[in-house]
C-alpha cells in the first residue's frame, strides 16, 4: 500500500509511537501538512519516527510541517533543507537533525528550537522573506533571517538561551543592503571587542 498525503490535506499523528508502516512509499504532496509527534521525527529511512514504510519517503519542499509532540523531539533527516511552512508547539523543545528554511510562516507556539551547529532560517532570499509569528519559544542557537532593501522596523529575531528569551528587534532608519542575518544568544564573558569596557 503507498501512502499519499495530497496537496490541501492534513496528516496528524495520533501518539508518539503511531506509524504509517507496511512496505510501501510515502508521499507529503506540495501544500500538504504533517503533523509530527515521535521524538526522532521523521526520517528517510530505517525504522525510527513517525513514517516507517520501507519504501521511498518523499516529504515535499513546499509542504508544511507540524513539531507537536509530548516529549523532546528531533526534526529527522526527513525534514527538507527548505519547507513552506513550520510550526513548533512542543514544550517540549524541538533540535534541529540539519538545517532548514521556512519560505513562508515560522510559527512559534510552544517550545524552544534547539540548533546545536545547524541554522534555522526564515526566507529564503531578500525576495521571498517569510513571516514570523511568535507566542512563545525561541531559538537555541542559530537563527538566519533574510531582509530587503527597504526601510523596515520591528524585524525581530527570536533568540534566547534554553531558559530565558533574549529576542533581538532591529528598526532600520535607511534602506539596508538586502541580504541575510544570522544571530545567536550566547552567555557568557564575550570579552572587549571594541566594547568600552574597562
């Protein structure tokens, strides 16, 4: 049996441990959403997350992907280095397996992203931006956003450590040169640097 989720349709899994199994091929079509509850995610292949089938796996670039779980999860290989949609609303907290970027909405529900070396961006060019919607949850690590050039305030920059949200909002006064920033939190002494420190 292969598994299509078609353009328009929503998959949710139930639990943690439901699988869509068997020795099929699965398919997130463009413009289909998943909803994602394992704590590995999902993944290419092997027999770990919520899609389990031993044939191919296709998760589409331009589809949406829901992290909803109970316990701590991690995003998989399975999902794309590009995505059309990201929701995180897992209190738990998401890490990220590679790096991803949304061209649509980042929606922060609940719970932290977790980067460890990867790179969670928004847009994915100074002509395709994406949108950030925050209630709560931030990002661990690295966070790479794409602006244009034009004069703009209040992009911010959903930044923290694991505890503490330490968001950064940047207003600019005269059109920037459009391009990309990548910001992170760290703690820590970060030494003079041109800081008038004394």
């Amino acid at each position: 049996v292969n598994f299509n989720v078609n353009t328009n349709a929503f998959l949710q899994m139930v639990a943690e441990n439901t699988a869509i199994s068997g020795g099929g091929t699965f398919t997130l079509s463009s413009a289909a959403k998943l909803g994602i509850k394992s704590a590995n995610g999902i993944t290419t292949s092997g027999g770990s997350g919520n899609i389990v089938v031993t044939g191919s796996r296709s998760y589409n670039t331009n589809a949406d992907y829901l992290y909803n779980g109970t316990v701590g999860q991690s995003t998989g290989n399975g999902l794309p280095a590009t995505n059309r949609n990201l929701t995180i609303d897992n209190a738990a907290g998401v890490t990220l397996t590679s790096s991803t970027a949304t061209s649509g909405t980042l929606t922060f529900n609940a719970g932290n992203v977790t980067t460890n070396a990867n790179t969670l961006t928004l847009g994915t060019s100074a002509s395709v931006l994406g949108t950030l919607t925050r209630t709560s949850g931030h990002v661990v690590g690295n966070f790479r956003r794409w602006i244009d050039n034009v004069t703009t305030t209040g992009i911010i920059f959903p930044v923290g450590t694991s505890s503490i949200y330490n968001g950064i909002t940047l207003d600019f006064t005269a059109a920037p040169t459009e391009g990309s920033i990548t910001s992170r939190f760290d703690t820590g002494f970060p030494g003079v640097y041109g800081l008038p420190v004394s």
